[in-house]
C-alpha cells in the first residue's frame, strides 16, 4: 500500500513552518504524519514535534 499526502497535508506543513515553528533537526524529523486507511475514507494528520499543532484531513 502506498500513502500520498494530500495537497493540504502539503500547504499547512509549508505554512507552520513560514509561521516560525522551524526545527534545528538535520534529519527533518519535525513531523509525524500518520495515515489510517478506513473502508469508506483515509484519514491523514500531521503533527508538529515542536509545538504540538497539528492537521487532519479526511479523504473520501
């Protein structure tokens, strides 16, 4: 099975990070994304590592 985050997984990742919250990791381990496969949708979150906020999307 292969995960693709959608455009708006994208958008908010590049907005947080214009907003300020930047990480000094070298490796990019900012983020923690997490993908649930459902049978009727796929739920997409990310999550910042720094300080907490994080987004959902819901694909149906």
């Amino acid at each position: 099975m292969k995960f693709k985050t959608d455009k708006s997984i994208d958008d908010w990742v590049k907005n947080h990070r214009a907003q300020g919250c930047i990480s000094n990791a070298t490796a990019g381990e900012q983020f923690i994304y997490e993908f649930i496969p459902t049978s009727i949708m796929e739920v997409q979150t990310v999550k910042c590592m720094c300080c907490g906020d994080k987004f959902t999307y819901y694909d149906d």
